[in-house]
C-alpha cells in the first residue's frame, strides 16, 4: 500500500493521473474546484495540502485498485518525486522531443441545406446507419488536399458535412496546430464553393454557407511515451495553447520552448473529457476536437467508429442550430420533409443518448465523452421543443 506522508499539490496531481481521470472528473470525485487540481499540477511541492483535504486523499487512494497504486507508488519513486526541483525552476530540457508525429486529420464541415440534399441523392452512395441511426448517402468530396476517402455526406434531414482526411507528418505539434487554424479558413471556402456548385448543377436555389469545422486526430505514431503522451493527447485536443492565433500574419506556431514547457510540466484541459482505456487507447473529447492514439491497435475502437458518430453529431447540431436561429429570428424552421420534426428529433436524441445492448465499454465511453463536450443533448431538447411550440 502507498503511503502519503504529507500530501502536496505533487502527490495529489499524480494520484489522478495513476488513475487516469480527466481533471474535472478527478475534481468531482474528490469534491474540489478543477481549478484546484490545475494548480496541482502546475505547483507541485509548493503546496502542501490541508489536514481535510488529505484526508479525502487518504480516502481514495485506499479505494484505489492493486494496478493504479502500482502506478502512483512508481510516481512516488521515480526522478520526480520528493525532493526533486519544482518544474516551474527546472530548466527545459533541451534533448526532450518535439516530433516528429504522424497523424491523420479528420474534419467535419456540417451546413444545414434543406431541401437541397433531395436533388443530390440520385448520383449519392447509400451509407450505413451511425450511432443516431440518420439516413444518409455520400459523394466523393474532391478537396484538392485531402485523400481519397474524403467524402461528402449528404443526410436526408437536411444537411451536408464533408468529412475531409489528410494524414500528416510534422516536426512539432505547433506546427499541426497552425496548419489546423490557417486551413480552416481556406476550408470553409472551399467547402461553401463545393456545395454551392453541386446545388447549382443540380438546378437548386438553396444557398449554403459552411461556418464551422470540428477536428478529429489519430495519433498513429510519435516519439513520445507516458506522461508526455498525455500531454499530447491534450495538446491535439486544445492546439490553441501553441499557436498564436491573432498574429498579423495568420495564425503563427509559439516555438520549441512553449511546447517544451507543456511537456516538461505537463498540461491538462479541464473541460477535455477522457474516454481511453488502459493499456488499450488514450483518447480526449473537447469542444474544438477529438484526439485518439491506440496502445493495441488489435483492441482499440477503429477510427470509423469515431467518424461514424461525429457525422452523426455534427449533422444534428446543424439541423438543431438551424431550428433555433429560425426561432430566433422570428421565422418557423421549414423542414426538408414532415417526418423530419420533433418526434425524429426526439428519436435521434435517444438513439445516442441512451446505452445499446451490445455496445463496448469503449463505444460508450467515446460516446457519452463527444456527447459531453459537444453540449448536443441539451441542444436537440431545445431544438425539440421549439419544433412542438411552432406548430401548437
């Protein structure tokens, strides 16, 4: 059994990450502030603990299995541990790699065209069912820098999302993150040209406006292991902390010492929601993207179950922005077809909300950590009653 003699911000940082819980999720077990937990991590043996809290600390680590104390009593002995120099002190670690990675991007580009998606169909594959269990067919994309199964989905509920991979090799993360932000721009118009384009020869005046892109990565290899691992699974999740995004020249990498610094002193999202499993995946749900590396790939979720549920998610919280922007403007939503109002949206809702009977521990994981950060439940239950009130 582990024994903490005195508990600082160091050993109660580590106890969450031997028990692999996201910072608001290890914040809510233990009763505290996620902020308190961030000042954890960032201070370390600078802050030494109060009688009450540690003994909510004492608390858990007796709950803890034989597998997480194993871990934390490796944390407690490793270079890191009691009398070691504070990160914030310690010098950068010049040798500490920075790439290179290999990753493969997926984005989502979701615009609500209404009956636009009825003309388009004809030339259109059938797809399998998602998670929502949304009927949908899909074109070739043709993104001029995207791989050949980049496609563009088209739901019969309304919406267009373009689902565009490119696998890329970069020398640091900042370097994939200023891609990230510069090819956004360049994207959407793309992607509002695209649809208008397909609309017109298919002699529809429905005008589309692409206005938001959501990114998921798969790590596929990198140079890095264990904690540092983690921080770039948080890094993938929330690239904002390395690139300076209002640079007067477009979004600008911050360098090697900010990159080294996260990974020295380690970094954490509060709001990225964790849905790895031991010793199988690391994955991270936030609000701007998903970020999954498999340590099995034999066991792992495929990728295309990640992609299979944010097609699904995104095309619902385009349906459901559209709905509410009508409302809000005063107008009554027009929907593609009858079939397509409060009731289906109530059905979609519970398809992906509620757990299946022959679904994984992963599956549900991943599902209820995209759910989370995507705030969609609420905002289909608002889209739903503003359907019902609109034709009382």
């Amino acid at each position: 059994m582990a024994v903490v003699v005195q508990w600082t911000g160091w050993e109660a940082a580590h106890l969450g990450k031997a028990m692999r819980l996201s910072i608001r999720e290890y914040a809510r077990q233990l009763g505290v502030n996620p902020a308190t937990v961030m000042k954890w991590r960032k201070r370390g043996r600078a802050i030494e603990l109060m009688p009450e809290t540690a003994d909510i600390l004492d608390a858990m680590l007796r709950r803890c299995d034989d597998e997480v104390l194993a871990t934390f009593r490796a944390a407690l002995g490793s270079d890191g541990g009691p009398g070691a120099d504070d990160a914030e002190s310690a010098p950068l670690d010049l040798g500490l790699p920075l790439g290179p990675a290999r990753v493969v991007s997926h984005k989502f580009v979701p615009v609500y065209i209404g009956d636009g998606v009825r003309p388009l169909f004809t030339e259109a594959e059938v797809c399998p069912l998602g998670p929502g269990g949304l009927e949908h067919r899909a074109l070739p994309a043709g993104h001029p820098d995207a791989a050949a199964e980049s496609r563009l989905h088209l739901f019969a509920c309304g919406v267009a999302v373009f689902h565009l991979v490119q696998p890329r090799t970069v020398a640091s993360l900042g370097e994939l993150a200023a891609w990230r932000y510069r090819s956004y721009l360049a994207d959407l118009e793309w992607a509002t040209a695209e649809l208008r384009r397909l609309l017109a020869l298919a002699d529809s005046s429905v005008e589309a406006g692409a206005t938001y892109v959501l990114s998921a990565y798969l790590l596929e290899d990198s140079p890095w292991k264990g904690h540092r691992l983690e921080t770039a699974l948080q890094v993938l999740t929330t690239p904002s902390v390395v690139v300076d995004r209002h640079h007067p020249d477009g979004p600008q990498r911050l360098g090697d010492d900010v990159e080294r610094g996260l990974f020295a002193a380690g970094y954490s999202h509060p709001d990225a929601v964790d849905f790895g499993i031991q010793a199988v995946s690391m994955g991270l749900a936030g609000w701007s993207g998903v970020a999954y590396h498999p340590l099995a790939v034999e066991r792992a979720l495929p990728m295309d179950a990640i992609v299979a549920l944010e097609l699904d998610v995104q095309t619902l919280w385009a349906l459901s922005t559209y709905v509410l922007d009508e409302i809000e403007a005063g107008r009554d939503p027009v929907m593609p077809d009858e079939a397509y109002g409060w009731r289906w949206l109530r059905g979609a809702c519970s398809r992906l909300t509620a757990a299946r009977p022959r679904e994984t521990a992963q599956h549900q994981l991943m599902r209820e950590a995209v759910l989370a950060t995507s705030q969609l439940p609420d905002r289909l239950r608002a889209a739903q009653e503003a359907l019902r009130a609109s034709i009382a």
